[in-house]
C-alpha cells in the first residue's frame, strides 16, 4: 500500500512516516501544505490514502477538496477536535487525534484496508468472473491422460475412462480395459479438466463418463444407482442435490 501524509509540522509527518513503515507502509511523499499538496495532486496519480493534517501553514486542508476531486481514502490527522464533523462528511476513514497512538493507527490502517481491497485480490475476483463467462465451446479439456506405471508411462484417451472416483484420500480413473490407475490430482482439479459434456461429478466420490452408463435405477430417498459397462467396485449413487443436473446432463 502506497500512502501520501500532508502535515506541516515535518517533525510529526517524520513520526508518522516512521509509525506506517513500521506497518510495513511505504510513504510515497510527504507535503506540507495547501499549495504544495494541490500542486502534488494535479499532477500525480493519487495514492490509496492520505493521512492529512487539517491545519497547515497557509489554510485547512478542506480548501483542497473545494479545488480538486480528491480520489484517495482520507485519514483525519490533527491537534483538535473540533473538525471532526466536517472531516466525516468528506468520507474519511477515521479521525486521529495528536499526538497519534500506535494502537490507534494500526487500527485505523486496518479500517481501511476492509472497506479498500487490495487491487489485486480485485483482480483475482475479476479473473475469476472472466473465467465463468468463458464459451465452452473455446474451452480445451482433457483429451487424454499420461499415467506412469513401474517404469513405465501409459497414455489413456479419456474415452476409455468410465469414471473417476477417490478412495482413502487417493484418486483413480477406471478404464474399459477394467483396470484402475492411480491419478495425481484430486477429483476438483479433475472436475475442471475434464468436458462436462462427457463426464458429470455425481457425488463427492465419483465423476462419470455419459457413454460408460448401462443403466440407471432409482434409489432411497430420491436418489439414483448408476450401472456401468465394468466398474462393479462399489455403488455409485447420484446425490439428491444433483439428480436434477444429472437428469439434465443425460437428455
């Protein structure tokens, strides 16, 4: 985080430059009055926050939002109380009074970091939302897999997979060829990974293959038994929160 403080009284903005690197805080200036920190303001990008003293040596600093539109978060910095509800109005973060308390600061700091997130957890959300507008069509998904075995590395089209399912914290593919082969990832990684026209995770233990299902009964409480071609290993049901997507899946 990136802050500017506006205080005219340069032994007090060296203090608090000290307090915020403590922090771990980087000062990027340090301006000391109305003129200076308009001039500094015209011409630079602002910062997340300003820590602003409210009397300066050639006026209050109010007379800098009556020129320009400030863009940064404010933190109030000043000797006196009696500004406290004109700085409010100005959407300030917090209002601290002199001399400045290490709790008091951390806590403000940590005001603002709640209501201001960082730019890039911002663009992680952003990252994310692209991803999910994505065509799948425009999506490649797995088409086949590379699987060592002993000393040895064995290529399986994901059209010979019946399904993929974990066991004591592990998990596995089961192939046409009715073996099973341990997988590196976990069924998550793999539920993204592969096309969803294809296969469908049906509970938390298993992802089928469409073209693998031989039958399908229905089960307790409404839920539904899968068949498959040649798994047999255990029951493969459809949980009830997914049965209307599976039956969906299927049409």
């Amino acid at each position: 985080m990136k802050v500017v403080i506006i205080e005219d009284e340069k032994p007090a903005a060296r203090r608090l430059s000290r307090m915020l690197q403590a922090l771990d805080i980087e000062v990027q200036e340090m301006l000391h009055s109305v003129e200076e920190s308009l001039n500094w303001l015209q011409n630079n990008e602002h910062p997340e926050l300003i820590f602003l003293d409210i009397q300066l040596s050639d006026g209050l600093s109010f007379e800098i939002f009556e020129e320009i539109e400030v863009k940064s978060a404010i933190i109030f910095t000043t000797a006196y109380d009696e500004y406290a509800l004109r700085a409010f109005k100005l959407n300030s973060i917090d209002y601290l009074l002199k001399p400045i308390d290490e709790e008091e600061l951390a806590a403000a700091v940590q005001q603002f970091t709640k209501l201001h997130p960082k730019k890039q957890e911002v663009m992680v959300n952003l990252d994310e939302i692209k991803k999910l507008l994505i065509n799948p069509l425009d999506r490649k998904f797995k088409r086949r897999l590379s699987i060592k075995v002993g000393a040895h590395i064995k290529i399986i089209s994901t059209d010979n997979i019946e399904c993929f399912y974990s066991e004591n914290k592990a998990t596995y593919c089961f192939t046409n060829e009715k073996r099973s082969f341990l997988l590196d990832n976990s069924l998550e990684i793999w539920q993204e990974q592969l096309d969803p026209e294809q296969f469908f995770r049906v509970n938390r233990t298993f992802i089928v293959n469409i073209n693998a299902i031989k039958d399908i009964i229905a089960y307790s409480n409404s839920r539904l038994k899968l068949i498959l071609e040649s798994y047999s290993e255990a029951e493969i049901i459809v949980s009830r929160e997914r049965v209307k997507d599976f039956k969906s899946w299927i049409e």
